[in-house]
C-alpha cells in the first residue's frame, strides 16, 4: 500500500503545474477583492507561498499516512498536527507571548506557518508607509516598525529566505517519506518472517500432541 501511495504520488506530480494555475485563479480572487498590495512582484509571491503551504500539507499528511495503521487515524494525527502548527504560528499568540518550554522551543521554530506567515507580512508591509492615528508625535509610521512592534517579525532575512525554507521543508518531508516507504518495505519481510515463526511457537505449545 505505501509502494501504492509512492506511484500514486509521483502520478500526481504530473499534476502540480495544473494544480498551481487553479490555485493561481483563487488567489487572484482572494488578493485584488480585499485590496492587497499592488505590484505583479507582491501577487506572485503570495500566489507560490499559498502554493507551497499547499503542498507542504500534501506532504506531511504522507508522512503520517505512512506510519499511521488506517485512514481515520492519518485524518485525526494529522489535523492533531496541523492545529498545534497554526497555534504557535506566530498569528493567533505573537511570539514572545509563547511559553518559552515546547511551544517555542522547539514547536514555533519547526512550524512551517511561522514563515508563511511572515513572509506574506513582510510582502505587504515592507517598504510602506500608514497613516498613525495612536501616536500624536508622528503623522505616518513605517510598515518595518509595524512589522517588529506589532507582529513580531524577524527582519534578520527577506521574505525570499521565508520562501526558501518553505521550499526546503517540503523537500525534507518528501525525503522523509521516500525513506519510510524504504524502510517499510525492509522492515515488512522481517516482521512477516517473526510472526510466522512466533505462531508457529504458540501453535506448538499449546497443541504438543503430533
């Protein structure tokens, strides 16, 4: 069955470029109707960042498909995932408002929405100016201080380094599937073998007549 799933996948690869033009349409919709930045440079990047979340869900449900016994448990691990993931994202609690034990070391650093979703903040604010109705001192504030004092943005990196990690995560989880469906099809024969022989044991103690 996880030999199965491989083909299947690599099948579906046939499929991204079509996939990409579909989810290009949707997010056309979604970024002009609320009136998003402008620029072709600032739709594109949110469209492939929505694009490999896309995808980056595609593959970590994989992973768990390949080590979870059935297709209820790969839907319930898998969401159980996914939640923790989006609530220590950076979105719902800001980051230094995490505690510090598990869900910020090492959970927000492993989560693959902490740089979706900076790097779309960083694709809309960087580089801009908004009028400052909460300070009397200044009539406009700069999108960098929104993004350091309101959103907790790292600005040690640009948001194509966001993207790149992203990229380098869904490579990661694709490798790590490649070496489950690998090990399970050694391991398989192995178990096999070892059960056989374990009920063969069992069958001889507790019928020992010839």
């Amino acid at each position: 069955a996880l030999r199965h799933g491989y083909l299947r996948d690599r099948e579906h690869c046939l499929l991204h470029p079509y996939l990409f033009l579909t989810s290009l349409l949707r997010r056309a919709i979604a970024y002009y109707l609320v009136h998003l930045r402008d620029g072709a440079e600032h739709f594109f990047y949110f469209a492939l960042v929505l694009f490999v979340c896309m995808m980056l869900v595609k593959g970590l449900m994989m992973v768990v498909a390949s080590l979870v016994p059935n297709f209820l448990m790969g839907i319930i691990t898998g969401s159980g995932i996914q939640g923790i993931m989006t609530l220590n994202g950076g979105f719902f609690q800001l980051p230094n408002d995490l505690p510090k034990l598990v869900w910020k070391y090492p959970l927000y650093y492993i989560s693959f929405h902490k740089h979706i979703n900076q790097g779309l903040y960083k694709n809309e604010f960087e580089g801009l100016t908004f009028p400052n109705g909460f300070d009397g001192r200044q009539a406009t504030i700069p999108g960098d201080s929104i993004l350091t004092e309101t959103w907790q943005t790292e600005m040690g990196h640009s948001k194509w380094v966001d993207l790149g990690i992203l990229m380098g995560m869904l490579v990661f989880y694709r490798l790590m599937f490649f070496a489950i469906i690998k090990l399970s099809e050694k391991a398989m024969p192995v178990v096999r073998d070892f059960l056989v022989r374990y009920r063969k044991q069992v069958t001889k103690v507790l019928d020992p007549m010839p």
